[in-house]
C-alpha cells in the first residue's frame, strides 16, 4: 500500500488560475438546479435540471408568496430565467434545439418557438444561443437576444456582422412583434460593432445598447464606446460616442496589491438605477457616472437629456476591499538548471506542464515538449529524470499531473489522456494505468490506499482503484448543484477537499467540501472570494488555498481562517504551487520563464 505523507503538492498553469468574475451566459456549459425571483419577491421558480447540460427534461416548482401552485417536468430545461410580479415566466434552452419559452403563472406554454442549433466550426458554439433576456412587464414585451440566427431577410450571417438578432414577443400572448438583426444597421465596410450589453429603460419601451466599436484607419486600431437608445423595432433614437472609453487596462483602485495593467475595466459600464425615465453610465476614463432622463414629449417623439455627473462609487466598496493578517515572510530563490532535453534551448517560450515536490525537498518538473520529468535535488541540480517511451504521450503536452507515493514512486499522468505512467524511485519506467471508461481532461491525485482521485470533463468527482476502475462516482456536491469549477486534492492520509466556484448574479462565491477516502461527505466551508482565483492544497490539518496576490489558511480543527499577502516580485509566466512539511511548512511557486521556486514561509499559528 503506497502512503502520502509530509508534502502536499499540485502543479497547475497560471492560465487556470485566473477566474473570471462575471455571470455564466445563457447557454452556459453547464446547467445548474437554479430559483429565479419576480422583482417584488412574491414568486419564484426552481428549475432543476435532469441532466447537467441542459440536454432534456427538467423539474419545475413555482410558488407564490412560499405556497406551491404548481410542480412538473417540462421537456426542456430554461436557463436565464426572468419572472415578473405577475407571475409570467421567461427563459431559454439548448438541447440541440435554442428554445424561446414563456409561461404563464398556471405554468401555461404561451410560446415555445425553437431553432435548430449547428456549429460554424469544430471549437465554437452551437448556434443560435440566446445572449440576453430583456423583459419589461410595464409595457407587455420580453426581447430574446438571439446569437447566430440567421433567419432574419434569409440571408446567412457575414463575417462582419457578428450575428445577433432581437425577436420581440408579447408576454402576455406570445405573439412576435418585432424581430431585427441588432448590429446589420451599425456595421460598415472595415469596421466592427459588438454588443456588449443591453437594458431595458425602466418606465419606457425603449431598450438601452452599450456597444463596442473598432476600425483600423491603415495605421492604428481605434477603438471606442457607444451607447445607444432603441425601439422595439431596434430603429435608433439617440446615440452617445466615447472615444477610447472601455477599452484600456486599469489598475482597481480597490485592489492596491495588483500591479499596474493587470485587469482590463471589464465591469458593467449601464449602472442600475431603480428610478423610472432614467438610466446612468459610467465613464470609465474618468471613472464619472452620468445620469440621463428620458421622457416622451407632447408630439410622441423621446427626449434623452444629461442631468448630472458625479464621481463613480460602488454601491459597497469594503466588498472589494482585502483584508490581510499579514503578508508571508520570502526566504528566497532557487535557479533550477536545465528541465528540457540537454540539446534543446533554453528559456524563452515556455515549456513547463507540471511542478510538484516529495517529502525530500526535490523538485519535479515536467516538459509539455518531450514529456520528460526532471527531478533536482535541493540545490537545484540535476538528479534524474523520468523519460517515458514513446507511445505513452501524444506530443507535445498541455499539463501533467506528478504525484509521489511514500516508497517513492511517481506517477505520471498527461490531463489530456486516459493513463497514468508510474515510474521506479530511482526513475526507470515501470509500468503504464489506464482509467475505465476513457476521461478526456482528467485530474488525478493520489490518497492514502494508492486509490486515485480526478474530476473528468464533465467535473465529476470520482474514486478510481489501482487497476484504473472506478469505485464511484459522485455527480452532485452536498448543496444539490453539479460538480463544475471544482478543483480537488488529497490530504496525506487521503482525506478528499472540493473547491467549487458559483457564480451568481454577478457575485462569485467559494464553497470547500471535505469527503473521507470513501467519498462521504464530513462538511462544508463557505470561502471568502479571491481577487485572482484559487488552486488548493490539503496538508492534513489545514487546507492552503493560493490566489495570484494571497493564500488563505483554513485551520480544519477549528475552521478559522487567517489570509496572507504574497509578494511576487513581479513575476509573469506559468507557475507551480507546492507545500513542504517543514516545521510550519512552506510554500513554493515555480515559475517556467525564470526556472526557479520562490520560497516562502507560513505562520505558525
């Protein structure tokens, strides 16, 4: 029996640290069980899907004001749910077919128009998918913002045109009352409009359009905003540019510990207002919030007219403020030499698919060219390495995992493949596992039986044997949603510990759930959010959760939590994470471009 103990690594690309923090689109890979609320809170619908991608039936509940008026299976499963105070119900669904759904509050189909949905290429989307639901139950209408749908005029959608089109219904009826390719007016020869997003003008019919634009003058990109206000029809009735708005990097003013230009200003520029006839937008060259009030004159036509500007503030700005107990004390820098074959080049592009480190203090890294592993000793020098046959790796790599056992072998594995390959201590190949069924993108770590952990494509959490057969598999957290976002690792004595990321309403939140070796659940911890992502380390008795700027210590015996501020000293590139059992212990990065590990010292407490 193969035991882990005294270190706890994981080796990951920084690519898959980042996170980001914005609402998944309708459509989205996966379907969560999801309650959508009316505005005033009296009805609410839980649409609980049969299947993870949405592909089939779903169970519906709605209620009124707690009390249940009706409970089904419909034969779809909707997905960006709008209800509305009197109870009607607006949604969409992909199972092969895009479906444009409404009911009524008796649970009612009053529209179920569907599309055939097909791939543009091998690596994009089907299409249609619908991008936004707009519903203003004042004025009787919801507006589906359709992607890829070509029906409009018959045509086929052009390169330039991105292909959104706007279909109008009457909620209370279903009945089509407008429908329009929404960037067809916009669009130009050598230039390009995008949508970026969309709103509904409380009090009016009229739909607001923030727009992105670029066109290359023969010298230089130029890039700029527009907002728009638009009829059902989509026929325009006001425009406002702002050059070279939205579009540069900024550095948050509350988040002091990144570095200048390390985000784009991606957060929504058509603030919410619960005002009526008015709508805000914030600048963000200036960070100026300005106000517009919108009212319909005498003669039928709308008048739009700038009221005020004022600083821009978020409406709870500690939500974004970190709190730190300190900041990790550096203990310094270790060059590694060569991690290629001795005769291929060093340094420039970036090679690295893995890092992890053994209970000894030596490094593992792995070569996305080769599939080589090179082992250094703690000096950083060469040790040996771990050189697999030919057949084992499809070349070149993206990520390997290494794991080792406590009589030293290591185990191997390439994400992208169904195997693990397991080599000697002193690093002679000793024999190739292959997982059944076959997982695409499998995530493995090792527990304490030498059983193995991963999480396939399809974000399952599932215990494989020795052999590479399965012992089980568990679908859905303890919170009833599917395992998706999730990251996982293996305490030394083979405790399991989920990470899983939700998003919703624009709010990202972290859950961390602990399972025995035999995957049953022991108990769940609501994580603060990150500014960058986490990826996750189980040392035993405390879980290490490691951001780009932070870690967040959580202290199982007590479940307390203490966050601390990592100084990278301004390093870019792929990284590997690590944990060494040294008194406190320690954590390591690794980083590709410079070839070296930083080290760094957690608290005692």
């Amino acid at each position: 029996m193969c035991r882990l103990n005294h270190y706890v690594c994981c080796s990951i690309l920084y690519a898959l640290l980042i996170t980001i923090s914005a609402a998944e689109p309708i459509g989205s890979y996966i379907v969560q069980p999801t309650t959508y609320e009316s505005p005033n809170g009296d009805y609410s619908l839980f649409v609980d899907p049969t299947d993870k991608h949405g592909m089939g039936d779903a169970v519906y509940r709605f209620e009124h004001k707690g009390q249940q008026v009706w409970s089904r299976n419909k034969q779809f499963t909707l997905q960006g749910v709008e209800v509305t105070d009197r109870g009607f119900v607006m949604g969409a669904a992909h199972d092969g077919y895009c479906h444009l759904v409404i009911l009524d509050a008796a649970g009612g189909i009053k529209l179920d128009e569907w599309f055939v949905q097909h791939r543009r290429g091998t690596h994009s989307d089907k299409e249609p998918y619908v991008e936004q639901i707009l519903v203003s139950e004042e004025h009787d209408f919801v507006t589906f913002r359709l992607y890829g749908h070509d029906r409009c005029n018959g045509k086929p959608i052009g390169s330039l045109a991105p292909g959104e089109v706007w279909s109008a219904y009457r909620i209370s009826t279903g009945e089509l009352l407008h429908e329009f390719k929404a960037i067809e007016q916009y669009t130009k020869l050598g230039s390009r409009w995008y949508i970026i997003d969309a709103h509904v003008v409380r009090g009016t019919p009229l739909i607001l359009v923030h727009w992105h634009y670029s066109r290359y003058n023969g010298k230089k990109e130029v890039r700029k905003s527009q907002y728009s206000i638009v009829d059902l029809a989509g026929l325009p009735i006001w425009s406002l540019e702002m050059d070279n708005d939205y579009t540069h990097r900024v550095k948050p003013q509350y988040y002091p510990q990144t570095k200048p230009d390390s985000f784009y200003s991606n957060d929504p520029a058509i603030l919410a207002t619960h005002e009526s006839n008015q709508f805000r937008i914030r600048r963000f060259a200036d960070d100026i919030v300005l106000t517009f009030s919108v009212k319909k004159k005498a003669d039928g036509k709308w008048s739009i007219r700038e009221e005020s500007q004022a600083a821009y503030e978020p409406e709870d700005a500690s939500t974004h403020k970190v709190k730190y107990d300190g900041e990790l004390k550096y203990l310094g820098e270790l060059e590694l030499g060569q991690t290629k074959n001795d005769d291929s080049p060093t340094g420039q592009d970036s090679d690295f698919a893995g890092f992890t480190v053994d209970r000894l203090g030596r490094y593992y890294v792995a070569s996305k060219s080769t599939g080589i592993t090179t082992v250094f000793n703690k000096d950083g020098t060469i040790e040996h390495r771990l050189v697999p046959e030919a057949a084992d790796y499809s070349l070149p790599l993206h990520r390997m995992d290494i794991h080792i056992a406590s009589d030293e072998s290591v185990y191997v594995n390439d994400w992208r493949s169904n195997r693990y390959i397991r080599f000697k201590p002193d690093g002679a190949r000793d024999k190739k596992i292959t997982f059944e069924p076959r997982f695409v993108y499998y995530w493995i770590f090792l527990s304490q039986s030498g059983d193995r952990l991963g999480v396939n494509l399809d974000r399952d959490l599932v215990i494989v044997d020795d052999n590479g057969h399965i012992k089980r598999t568990m679908k859905k957290r303890p919170n009833g949603k599917w395992f998706y976002n999730t990251q996982i690792a293996a305490s030394p004595d083979g405790e399991i510990a989920s990470l899983s990321r939700d998003v919703t309403d624009g709010t990202t939140s972290y859950t961390l759930d602990r399972f025995n070796a035999n995957g049953d659940h022991i108990d769940t911890i609501v994580i603060p959010p990150s500014t960058s992502g986490y990826n996750i380390v189980h040392t035993g008795p405390k879980i290490l959760l490691v951001g780009r700027f932070d870690v967040v210590i959580v202290t199982l015996k007590d479940h307390s939590m203490t966050r601390w501020r990592i100084n990278e000293l301004s390093l870019d590139g792929s990284r590997g994470i690590g944990f060494v059992d040294d008194q406190a212990g320690q954590l390591l990065l690794y980083y590709d471009i410079s070839r070296s590990v930083h080290r760094y010292q957690l608290p005692t407490n």
